[in-house]
C-alpha cells in the first residue's frame, strides 16, 4: 500500500519517526514522500468536527455517521470518495455526553479550579484510515489546506484562526480495532487514549499498549460472567460451560455466514447459544432462524448487541429473541443530562454542524439558508454535506424545540455507554487536576520537579497521572483504573415480550467483579415460563457415581459409572471415587463411609444354625450308638476286635462333634485357645483308636499262623490302651508349647473387603497349627495303609475294609480342608474349619458303626461267632 504523506508540520522529526515506526509495527507497507507542493488525502475531503476553546484541549473521536455497507472501512481499498450517509443518534449522544461533562466541570470550582477544558470532536465514520488521520489531527495541530499540513481541517467560523494547539489526550474508539489504531499512533509520544467502547482484552497489554485505557470492562470478565450465566441453574450447579460448536460470522460475508450458523443451531442439541456478534449481525442470524422456526434456543447476549433497541423494537425476530439473558454495560443516571439535551438548539450552537444535521433531518427545515449554512465550510465539505441533507429544505419557524418531545436521543433512562464517555472526561480531569496542582515537597518522588502549566503538558507526566487517577464520581461511585482496566461491573437484562409483539428489556441482576447476583423470579425465559432451562449432552452423574468422558465428544458429554466396591463419591459430578478407611465401608449408596459391622461366625445366623444343628444331631446319634453297643455289648459284633476300643472310639468321636460347638460364637481369648486344643486332641484320640482297632485286626490274623501264637500276647488290651495313651499325648505336648508360646487371638480381619469387619482367631503360629494337623494326618495316613493291607483278610466280617473307606473319607476331606481354608474369607474360614471336623466325624461314625448297627438291629441272626468267623 502506498500512502502519501506532505512532511510540512511543526512536528519534529523524531516524532514523525516515531509516528511510522509505530505504523510499520501493524505490519503495513509504508513509503513517505516528502514533496513540496504535490500530496493527495486518503479518499475523503476531510473529517468533520466541531471544537471549543479552552487552556487544556481534549480530542473526541466518535463514528457519528454510518458508512455504506458495500465501503470497505480498512486500509486495503481507498476509493477517492464515498460519503458517509445517515446521523448516528447513538453516537451522537455520546458525543454530547462528553461535552455536558467538559461544560459540568468547567462549572466546578473545586475540579481544575482557574483551568478551563476545551475539547475537539472529528467523525472519523467508521474508517480505520480517518481514524489516523484524525489522530494526526489532534496531536498536530491543524491548517486550513493540504500544502501545509496533511491533517483534516477544523472548520470554524469565517474570521477564526485555525486551532494549533495540539490536544492532551484522547477520549474515543467505539471498537477495538480503531483503540488499536490510536493507542499505536499515539504511543510513541505518549498521549493517552481512553475507550469508552473497546473491549478487546488484546488491549490489556500493558507493554503493548501502555498509552490505553478505558471505562468499559474487557471482554474477559464478560465472558466470565456470561459463562456463569450457563450455569445457573440448581442441578448443574458446579458443571463447567461446555461448547458444542463454535461458529464465526464475518461482516464482509454475514449473510452467508449467518445462514450456516443458523443450520448448524438447528441441528445441534444444544439448548443454549451464546452469541458475540455485534448487533446487526445478530438481526441476520436470527432472520435466518426465524425462517426456520427454530425457536426453542435460549440465547445469551453480549452487551454488543444485549441492548439494542433495533432488535428489541423488531416484530420479526420476536418469536426467536424471546427471552434473551444478556451481559450489558452497567447503566447509570447523569443529574442534568437529560436537560441538556433538551437545551440543545442550533441557533445557540451556530458551529455545531451536527446538531445541524440531526436539526434537519428530525424537524425537516434548515435553521439557516442553505447558502450561509454552506458559506462556513469548505468548499470540499460542502459537497460532502449535500449527500446528507436536502438543500432544498425550507427554513425553520425557530419555535422547533426538543423540550416537549419524546425521542430516543433524549431518553436518558438507561444510560450506558454515554456514562462510559462521561466517566473518561472525568477521569481525564483528574488526571490534569492531579498534574497541574503544584507538588509539595513530598511529592519530588515522582520526578516533577516544577508545576506544569495547561500550555505546557507533558504527555509522559499525564500518562502516570491517568494510572495512579482515584477519585468519586458525582454520582458517588469510586473509580480508578487498574493497569488501564476498571474493575467489572455488568448489568444483566433479560428481554420479555410485550402486548404489542414486541420485545422489552427488563434488568433481573448485575456483576460486580466475580460475584453475580441474578434475580431469577423475574427472568422470561424462551419458553414463556419461569421454568429454568437446561442445556446438557449427558444428566448429571448422581453421587455414587463417577463421569467418564465420552471418546471423541465434548467434554460435557460423558457416563455415569458405578464407584468401584469399596469406594465412593459424594457429590454430583464427581470425576473420581474416593476409597473408604481400612475400618469403614461404603454404604448401600455409596455416598458414604460408615464403619464396618462386626462379623464372626454366630448361633443365630442360618449357617451357625445349621452348622449346630448338624453338630448336636452327630453327637446324638454317636450316643445312640453307645447305646446300642452297651445294650449288646455280649454280643459278637460289640466284642470282635476288643469292645473296648469301640466304646473309646465312639467316645472320641462323639468329642470331635462336639468340639465344633467351640468355633461358633463371638471368639474370646479363651475360646480361640481351646478350639484348636479341642480340635486337635479330640481328633488324636479318635485317629489313635482307629490305628489301634486296625494293628488289632493284623495282629490277630498274624498270630492265627503257625509259630506266630505269641504276636497278641505283646499287644494285649494294656499295651493297646498304652498306644492311645502315647499317641495322644504327643499332640497334648505339642498343643500345650504351642498355646504357651504363640497362642491364637481374637482379631479383626480387615483383608476382606466387604461391608463387615470379621472378629477372628487369628493364628499367631502357623507352624504349630501346622505340626497339629500334620500329627493327625501321620496317623491317619498310617492307619489308611494298615487297614488297605488288612481289607482282604478271610473274615466273613472285616472290621478291616470299614476302617479303609473311613480313613479315606478322613483323608479327603482334610486334603479338601487346606485349599478351602485359606482362601475362604472372613468368617467363611471357621465355616470350613467346623464343615471338615463334622465331615470327617460322620465320615467315621458312618463307616465303622453303620454295618454293626445294621447287624445288632436288623440283622440278628448274623449277630453270632459262627457267621463272623466264617470265611
């Protein structure tokens, strides 16, 4: 790009260098042509401005005109000219917001008391390359043709010189992009900008933009707040704001743009939208969503377009834009503003050539002659002003007047970012009330050395007044910047349908910093109701639960998973699940810890019941048996094989039965030192019977042989009772070192992971609850080799084949016993214990004295010598 630029100005070079040294940073190609009498101006006449005299100038740029659609606004199409068309009422009030607040501290006599602001106002029309050429304007001075300056000219009255005084700072950017202009052609000279408007939070850097300020808050904190706005509601309390889509919708294709946002809305499940746009871009989006009929979308507004009255007052987009909930600039009351602006009068303000312009366009006559009118301008200007207005106009009665009417430019109830303009003249003047009070001698810290005067201000020294400025407003609230920024302080509407069709704005909170306050009873939703929407991909996992994030979709659609055994969450939307104390387990919830119930093998439950039942009814028929064999203990069955042995055997078992009672109920010290003492000793004595009544059977077969008459004589009824004696008195020894030394002890078992906490006997020794099982299965397996020998003997009636499948039964359920005990859990474990000792007991009493009883009782006849002797 090639701009053109005559270099005849009071300025010195090292600001000009400055100037386009801040202009090459925005990456644009520059070539300065110094010529002497040659230059050309940047596709317009000039701007249009208006100004008051005064010691300290203040600039003003405001977009008082609208530009034509098809224009392009930026630097990259510079046609030779294209006027601007239509008043800005909007603008316009700004604009006069900043002069009723020079004229309302010009009135204060203790606010640069003796000092009186000046200010000049350009239109710069929406046109990023007016918008440096006014800034040029202002910092440079101004002259009346191009061959002696190449800033746009101040039009004053014929018999007025220029103004040259250049101006302390500027207060304007009604966008961004234009804040970014001016702070980067105004920042190597250090002339501070304050926005009433831009909200770019690209501008809060202080290293890029040292020289910005401004009254309205960044776009970070009303993104904050309309983020907060999303989630309201009660039952998604907590839930971060999820994206579903993201569309952009560009100005220079907004219809287009507007069309495919509209589709991708309607085809989303999205329930809630949140919209940046500025608002005519706005108007198109829903345009497109009204043809449609989408219209169940609850929408949340920036304050670009949250209170915009084309939008509110059109009957068109009403169904769609229902219920709207929007971030807007925070409003306030300025005392007499609105009386100002119904003071407003051409022939009170004959330079106001804006006032002018609005004068004729509301009221339809010219306050003067078209030609007078034209005789203070330009001629170049007066081509510009006839594209505005009729010249044909016919004049006014001078009874016009805005005191009775009722119009939007003087309705002062929401008061928005007209009170941002008027806060930054305010801020401005302190900021020179603060530099041109005379230091005292504390003060020579910060380097001002002499008292500044209004004709010699030093941008750099109004710089850091303007960052330390803390004063109170006249409406009683504190103001200062922080690093260029105001702290944020939002309004929050909601739009609500009136009778007419139309739409009206209802304010239902407010944002002060991060804090919002939302009224919701009063809010219209886009249903009509109070009903609070809700927009979510995926319910809220309830406690207990835990989210799993769906592969592939946004965040905000996920799983509810069970919390794993052992664990929980108490809260909704838990992203994990926390497990309980070793001591505690969840409950049926899972929502909760709470501390495990004590468990142990007892009478009352089924399984100690059963286990009893089956304990007591063994030792009843064990005595049954006794019984019987008593009865007939003449006969030979009792008598074969020493009745003696019988009666003992029967005797232990009816023991072993019983020592199961031990192992149910609540362990104690003593009961966990005498069930495995029962066990093991009740079972010796049993096992050693057996082994007796089996060295029995082979012995007296033997000593049935030649040469062998004198085998019974050494194993006789004294020597056999001598053998159960020895036999059982080992596993007494080996019990009695083993409890004196490391006895079992009622513990808590917390290893199972379960609701319940099991009371155990736990062995402290597992060798010796291992030599005491090993001494009973040494015996065992003795006795099971013995009486395999012995099963083929010539008897009619073997006792010898009883005692083998006896001993087998004892041995496999004891070698079943040792997988089952160690992996079965809690109280299980005493189960298996007690199932094994009742398993084997029935086993033997079955075995041995199930075929006698079978004789004795039923079988009478076979109960004789002769039978069990036969071969």
């Amino acid at each position: 790009m090639r701009w053109c630029l005559c270099h005849r100005t009071r300025w010195p070079s090292s600001a000009l260098s400055l100037l386009l040294l801040s202009i090459v940073g925005t990456q644009m190609s520059v070539v300065v042509v110094v010529e002497a009498i040659v230059c050309s101006l940047w596709g317009t006449p000039g701007n249009d401005s208006f100004s008051q005299e005064g010691d300290v100038i203040i600039g003003g740029l405001f977009n008082l005109h609208f530009i034509p659609s098809a224009v392009d606004r930026s630097f990259t199409k510079l046609p030779q000219y294209e006027p601007c068309t239509g008043l800005d009422l909007e603008e316009l009030k700004y604009m006069y917001a900043m002069t009723f607040a020079v004229e309302e501290i010009n009135q204060n006599s203790t606010l640069l008391p003796g000092v009186k602001l000046g200010y000049r106002v350009f239109d710069y029309c929406g046109r990023y390359p007016w918008t440096l050429k006014a800034a040029m304007s202002m910092v440079g001075g101004d002259t009346h043709s191009c061959n002696s300056s190449p800033f746009p000219t101040v039009y004053e009255k014929p018999g007025e010189t220029a103004r040259d005084q250049p101006i302390a700072l500027v207060i304007g950017a009604s966008s961004s992009t234009t804040g970014i202009i001016l702070s980067s052609v105004l920042g190597p000279l250090s002339i501070p900008v304050i926005s009433y408007l831009a909200s770019c939070p690209c501008l809060s850097d202080r290293r890029q933009f040292p020289n910005f300020f401004r009254t309205i808050p960044s776009d970070v904190y009303q993104a904050r707040a309309m983020a907060q706005l999303a989630v309201f509601s009660e039952e998604i309390e907590g839930k971060g704001v999820c994206l579903e889509f993201i569309e952009t919708v560009r100005r220079e294709t907004t219809l287009s743009d507007a069309k495919r946002a509209a589709i991708t809305i309607q085809g989303s499940t999205a329930r809630v939208v949140l919209i940046f746009c500025w608002y005519t871009d706005v108007k198109n989006l829903f345009l497109e969503l009204t043809k449609r009929n989408v219209t169940d979308r609850q929408f949340l507004a920036s304050e670009a377009w949250s209170t915009s009255d084309d939008l509110l007052q059109d009957a068109a987009i009403s169904k769609v834009a229902s219920g709207v909930l929007g971030v807007a600039i925070r409003s306030s009351t300025m005392h007499g503003f609105e009386s100002y602006l119904r003071s407003l009068h051409p022939n009170r303000r004959p330079n106001d050539k804006f006032l002018r312009e609005f004068w004729e366009t509301e009221f339809g006559c010219s306050p003067e002659t078209p030609g007078s009118y034209e005789s203070r301008f330009s001629s170049h200007f007066s081509a510009s002003l006839k594209t505005r207005s009729d010249p044909q106009s016919p004049l006014c009665s001078g009874t016009e007047s805005l005191e009775e009417v009722q119009h939007p430019f003087t309705d002062t109830s929401q008061l928005r970012v007209s009170y941002n303009v008027y806060l930054a003249v305010y801020a401005a003047a302190h900021a020179l009330h603060s530099l041109l009070s005379c230091p005292n001698s504390d003060n020579h810290r910060n380097n001002f050395s002499t008292c500044s005067s209004p004709k010699n201000i030093k941008p750099i020294e109004l710089l850091q007044h303007l960052n330390n400025v803390n004063f109170t407003t006249p409406q009683g609230e504190t103001f200062y910047f922080q690093d260029g920024d105001i702290p944020a302080k939002y309004d929050l509407v909601n739009w609500q349908k009136t009778p007419e069709g139309t739409l009206k704005l209802v304010l239902v909170g407010n944002v002060d910093g991060f804090d919002i306050h939302l009224n919701e009873s009063v809010i219209q939703w886009n249903t009509g109701s109070s009903q609070v929407p809700v927009s979510v991909c995926s319910e809220s996992c309830p406690p207990g639960t835990r989210m799993v994030n769906r592969k592939g979709e946004p965040v905000c659609c996920f799983d509810c998973i069970q919390c794993a055994e052992g664990e929980i969450s108490n809260k909704t939307d838990s992203l994990h699940c926390d497990r309980c104390p070793s001591e505690f387990w969840p409950n049926v919830e899972q929502t909760a810890c709470v501390p495990r119930q004590l468990d142990f093998l007892s009478f009352n439950e089924t399984l100690g019941i059963t286990l009893t039942t089956a304990t007591v009814s063994g030792a009843t028929v064990t005595t049954a048996v006794f019984v019987v064999f008593l009865c007939y203990h003449q006969t030979p069955v009792v008598r074969a094989n020493n009745s003696e042995l019988s009666f003992l055997l029967l005797v232990s078992l009816k023991l072993c039965f019983l020592c199961s009672l031990v192992f149910i109920g609540r362990p104690s010290v003593w009961s966990c030192r005498f069930q495995q003492a029962a066990f093991g000793i009740s079972f010796v004595l049993c096992v050693s019977c057996i082994l007796v009544k089996t060295i029995v059977v082979l012995a007296v077969f033997r000593s049935a042989r030649p040469g062998a008459e004198a085998l019974m004589k050494w194993f006789g009824p004294g020597q056999q009772r001598g053998s159960i004696c020895i036999f059982t008195c080992i596993q007494i020894v080996i019990c009695a070192v083993w409890l004196s030394l490391s006895p079992p002890v009622p513990q808590h078992n917390l290893g199972f992971h379960g609701s319940k906490v099991t009371l155990e006997c736990a062995t402290a020794s597992m060798l010796g609850f291992s030599l005491v099982l090993g001494y009973i299965g040494l015996l065992a397996c003795t006795c099971l080799i013995l009486a395999f020998l012995a099963r083929k003997l010539p008897d009619n009636f073997n006792e010898a084949k009883l005692i083998t499948f006896s001993m087998l039964i004892f041995c496999a359920v004891w070698v079943a016993f040792v997988p089952a005990y160690i992996s079965s859990p809690g109280k299980y474990v005493v189960a298996v214990e007690v199932f094994a000792i009742l398993a084997s007991s029935y086993g033997l009493l079955f075995c041995i004295f199930a075929p006698k009883c079978f004789i004795i009782l039923l079988r009478p006849k076979k109960n004789t010598k002769k039978h069990l002797m036969a071969r």
